[in-house]
C-alpha cells in the first residue's frame, strides 16, 4: 500500500467520522430532527419551527417578503 493510499483511506474515514457526529450530535430545532418521533411538532399537531425559517429565509432570499409560514 502506498503513502497515497493510506492518506486517501484517512481522508474517507476521517469525512465519515465527522457525517456520523454530525447526525448523531443534531440540534433539536434543526432539520434533521423535524421528521423524527421525538419532535414536539409533529407529535403535537404543530408546526415544524426549522421548515418554517427555512421557508422565511428562502422566501426572503428571492425577495418576496412574504411567507405561506406562520409563525
């Protein structure tokens, strides 16, 4: 195995390490969150708050001003 080799099966296992920490480290008002059972919203009937900026921002973004979001 060549010095390139092993830097590039570092780099690999290195990249995934950090997607692994990402996922398992997620904030509760993110993304990642919003799908799963433990979110509030979505047991409760109520709105997601990370979709709901996400879709503020992009409405802003391309300058609308306005959201079908509520707040």
């Amino acid at each position: 195995m060549s010095p390139i080799d092993v830097i590039i099966v570092l780099a690999v296992v290195a990249v995934t390490v950090l997607c692994v920490r990402a996922v398992v480290s997620g904030k509760a008002d993110g993304c990642s969150t919003c799908g799963e059972t433990g979110c509030s919203a979505r047991n409760g009937g109520g709105r997601c708050k990370a979709a709901d900026d996400m879709l503020r921002r992009a409405n802003e973004a391309f300058g609308s001003g306005q959201s079908s979001a509520k707040p």
